[in-house]
C-alpha cells in the first residue's frame, strides 16, 4: 500500500470504515469464526475476518505496506523469526524488548539459528552484518534506554541475497517514522501499547513492503493459529482514531518530565531521545518527527532508592508495559533478563495526566 491520499492524522480516523449507503458508522464487531459457503470468505482462521481487516486496513496505511494482525506482538515476532532457513544468522540490538531477545535465545539454544548481538550505536557493524545476516532486527526506539537507531544508513547498506531487515517501530509509531519508507522489510507493533492505547488488549501487528513475504507470512498465521481476537482488534481500531492527539499530548509532557529529572540532584542520568545529552540525540533529530512517550532514569542511591520511589507512587501506576493513557513506572532490572540494565534504572511510560500532576508525583517519590 502506497502512503495515504491524506495525512496520517486523517488516515487514523477515515480509513477502514463501511462505505455501504445504511451501513454503521463504525466497523462492527463480527463473533464469526465461518461464514456461508459461496463467494469470498468460509473460515476466519484461514481468510480473515472483517474486524481484524478493518484494523489491518489503517495499520498497513500508515506505515505503507499490507499489514497483518497477530494475537499479540510476540505473536508478530515469532511468525517472523519462522520465515528463517535452519542455520541462519540472526543480529539482534543489545538494548531491545526482552520477550524477543528470550525468543531468539531460545531458537539459538536449540541450533535452529546463531545468534549476534550488537550495540544499536554500532552503525558500522551493523552494516557489515547486513552482508551476512538472515534477519537484522532492529528497534527504531530501543526498549528500554531509548536508543535511537541510524535506519537510513543500516537500510541502505549491501544485504545478503533473500535477508530481511525487520524494525519494531512500537515506540515510535509511524506517526514518527515510517522504516518501510527508509528500506525496511517489515515493520512489526505491538498493538498492545501505543497503538490500542488503553491497557485493554493483546493484539500484534506486521506490516510487509513485499506481496510474497506478506503471503509467507499470512501461511504462518494461518498454520499456528496466531488469529486476533475479534474484540481486541475492534478495541485496537478504536484506540487508533485518537493515536494522534494522545501521542501529541504525551510527547509534550515526556519532553517537560525529562528536563526537569535531568535537573534534580536524585537523578543519576535521564535517557531520552529529546534530550541533547542523549547518545542518540543527533540520530532522532534526523530521522524522527517525535521524540515519544517513554522517559527512562537512574536514581541515585541504586535499587534500594528506586524501589522505594515505586513504593511512594500514587498517580503513576507501579506496572509493567507502556503506552496507555495512565502513566506508569518500574525498575526495569527487577524483571528477568533485564539484570545487565543499571539496578536504579526506571522505565516511565507517560500518559495524558496533567504534566504538573506528574511532576509532583514524582518530585514526592524522589524524595
């Protein structure tokens, strides 16, 4: 799919919608798992089904490709680490989303493909991998110290014949960069965040630059039976309309909330793209149209401090995951696979509360 007619603020709302004179105004919840034998679709698992198809309509809109909706983004990732040949090389960032990195090292532990490691600022190494690599996967905001990656130039570089560059653009949401656009293979979403927005579902996304991994793909999903639920993806849909305003709004007050923990003496080192003290700081300036919704930071004092911080919250929410209208926070280096992180590094998701709100809150759990 080409980029929309109209800008993807406007794609958001008017995309996906019943064109039929009589017909809703939004696309309908359709519980079916087969449909009357004749013309078109017999069963969802292996044709699709209205309500996931009206999700995937925008989704593929705004990224510009043909999108796929998963049960969940882990779904997402493991149908794409299932398009690789036994013995494949596989490069995978330093800093990057847990779930994925234990899927890797899980296939790598069992032979079915070796497994690299490389630091996201490394641009050079990653551009002398892509001569080898089965699949690069790359983040286009790294989860969770917010790295920001030099796409363009990882994407223009020689790549092995039939190797796929594959970015999750989760964090950064089209709305701020399109990887497609720059080269990239496939672009994977975990709906579950950003995209859906309200902490209410599990739902994944691909979205492919080519017709034939695009079809691979489906054959996949088919096969495992990684089907969205209809409910989630009609949830998903309806978190999409307002995506613009509520990135916009929590943008702004993530940019307000890392200036001020940058200033405050119990914070060690804040990490966000937005910031001209961030590594990657050049890099996003460059490439992206935003800056995103997640602050991460060290408090001084190590794990102990930062567990009594979490322990003070009462607007932000002590939980996991990211992207909802609520903020919330944790110690990322508490969760498994996460020890190499620094101890007092927590992980702030900013939602749409009143930014002063937030900083009292956590100017209060500072201390």
């Amino acid at each position: 799919m080409a980029k929309p007619p109209v800008k993807l603020e406007t794609w958001l709302v008017v995309a996906g919608r019943p064109e039929e004179a009589g017909s809703p105004l939004n696309p309908p919840i359709v519980p079916a798992s087969n449909f009357l034998r004749g013309a078109g679709r017999t069963y969802a698992r292996e044709e699709g089904n209205p309500t996931w198809e009206a999700f995937e309509t925008v989704v593929g809109g705004l990224e510009g490709g043909r999108a796929l909706a998963f049960s969940s983004g882990m779904a997402a990732a493991a149908a794409v680490f299932g398009l690789l040949p036994e013995g494949s090389l596989v490069v995978l960032p330093t800093d990057c989303y847990q779930g994925v990195v234990s899927l890797a090292k899980e296939g790598a532990s069992r032979g079915r493909w070796r497994l690299v490691r490389l630091p996201l600022e490394d641009t050079a190494a990653w551009q002398r991998a892509a001569r080898q690599a089965d699949l690069l996967w790359l983040e286009s905001i790294s989860n969770p110290l917010l790295q920001v990656t030099d796409l363009v130039a990882i994407a223009q570089a020689p790549r092995k014949a039939g190797g796929l560059l594959a970015v999750d653009n989760t964090l950064a949401t089209p709305l701020n960069l399109r990887p497609l656009e720059l080269g990239a293979d496939l672009v994977l979403h975990s709906a579950t965040k950003l995209l859906g927005g309200h902490s209410d579902l599990l739902l994944g996304a691909l979205v492919a630059r080519d017709a034939g991994v695009w079809t691979r793909l489906k054959k996949a999903r088919t096969l495992h039976g990684a089907t969205p639920g209809v409910l989630e993806a009609f949830l998903a849909l309806r978190g999409l309309r307002t995506l613009a305003v509520r990135l916009e709004r929590a943008e702004r007050t993530a940019a307000f909330l890392a200036e001020k923990l940058a200033a405050h003496p119990q914070v060690e080192r804040v990490f966000y793209p937005g910031l001209p003290s961030h590594p990657s700081h050049e890099v996003a300036r460059r490439l992206l149209k935003g800056y995103g919704t997640v602050v991460s930071f060290v408090v001084r004092g190590g794990a102990g401090q930062a567990e009594e911080a979490l322990a003070r919250l009462r607007l932000i929410r002590h939980a996991t995951s990211l992207g909802g209208v609520e903020s919330t926070m944790e110690r990322r280096a508490s969760v498994p696979g996460q020890e190499h992180l620094p101890p007092g590094l927590l992980r702030l998701s900013v939602g749409l509360e009143a930014p002063e709100d937030l900083w009292t809150e956590l100017e209060k759990a500072l201390g």
